[in-house]
C-alpha cells in the first residue's frame, strides 16, 4: 500500500493569483484533489482493467448520490473506517471491480476522500476518454430527444470535432426548447433560457 501513500498524497496549493469565495476555492481544491487521485489510480491499472474500473466508478458514484442509507454510512462518524470499507467494498464486487480499485476505494476512506468519489469518477472518465481519442460531450434538451434526433446529433458532432465522440442526453424542462451542448468548458447554448440570460446580460450592460 506504500505506492497509494506515495502516489494519492492531496494537494495543498494555495490559489494567490485569483480572489475566489470560499465556496469556489473549495470547489477548485475539490477538482484538483480529484484529478491526481483519478491519475494515480488510471497509472497502476493495466489496459484490461480501465474500462470495468471506470464503469464500477461511475455506479458507485451514482449509488452514493441516490442511497440515502448508502450516503450515512460513508458520511456519518458513527461508523469506522474499517466498517466503511467493508461496506464500499462489498459493493465494488457486486460492480464488478478489480482488486486495485477496491483498495483505491479503501484508501479514500482511510484518507477521508471518499466524499470526492463522484468528482474522481469524472476525472478518471476523463482520462480514458483522451486515451481513446474520444471527446465527451453533454446535450440536454427541454424533452428527451427521439433516438433518430440523437444519431443525427452524433454525426453531426463526430464531423464537426472530426474524432470520436461519447455523448451523453440530459432532459431539463427549464430549457424551454433549443439545445444546450457541452464540451469540455465549452458551452454551445441555443436553448430558450440561455438566449433570455444573454439578453439579460446585454441589458444589463447598457
């Protein structure tokens, strides 16, 4: 376990070229903690086993959001470390995790991170994402899109970006009609919403 300790040690950088609130400070410590820890961990594993660790991420990830039992058992003090494991670990097999990410898991309890899991499956994602060559993007849209829309979308996208794309349909009624796509911190908003924040912006300007 020595190469966890050596390789998963937080970030303690002090951000002094930007006035940020205390909330996006520890929104950007939050996302830089994440990547280094999803980087060490997409280092120790072989071909072979990134694609299932990533899928057991993304559903462990997902199951801490929705179980509200779940969700205590990692958050409350009530429960110890080694019971926390046990706990997370048993749900990694049942997802179908490898050995190496069980005891990443484990050492996210030991080192108090496991809080940061949802932000480390996006970065780890990430990762084998640019491995592949593969960009992904995030549309939503007002209501779900027909699946011949969405295909449509996707050759459209792999064309424009000219590679390989994973994307992923959200539906948010609050979009009124019109599509958002994200890629990367690019943001394409023709939505009915962002349109009227645009105009807000401009008035506000004038």
């Amino acid at each position: 376990m020595l190469i966890f300790a050596a390789l998963l040690r937080d970030s303690h950088e002090t951000f002094r070229s930007v006035q940020l609130t205390k909330s996006e400070s520890r929104t950007v410590i939050k996302i830089t903690v994440a990547r280094r820890y999803a980087q060490a961990l997409f280092e120790l594993l072989d071909q072979s086993s990134i694609e299932v660790t990533r899928n057991a991420l993304d559903d462990l990830s997902q199951a801490m959001k929705e179980s509200d039992q779940l969700h205590h058992v990692v958050a409350s003090p009530a429960f110890g470390v080694e019971e926390k494991i046990a706990v997370l670990t048993a749900l990694g097999d049942k997802l179908g995790c490898p050995p190496i990410g069980k005891a990443f898991i484990g050492q996210l309890v030991k080192k108090n991170r496991v809080g940061f899991l949802p932000e480390i499956a996006q970065a780890f994602g990430r990762l084998v994402d640019q491995a592949k060559g593969t960009q992904p993007v995030t549309v939503a849209s007002a209501a779900p899109l027909p699946v011949t829309e969405q295909d449509r979308i996707k050759v459209r996208l792999r064309e424009t970006l000219k590679r390989e794309v994973d994307v992923t349909f959200q539906a948010d009624a609050s979009h009124l009609a019109g599509l958002q796509i994200s890629i990367g911190s690019t943001v394409v908003d023709s939505t009915v919403r962002g349109r009227l924040r645009d105009l807000q912006v401009t008035l506000t300007r004038e």
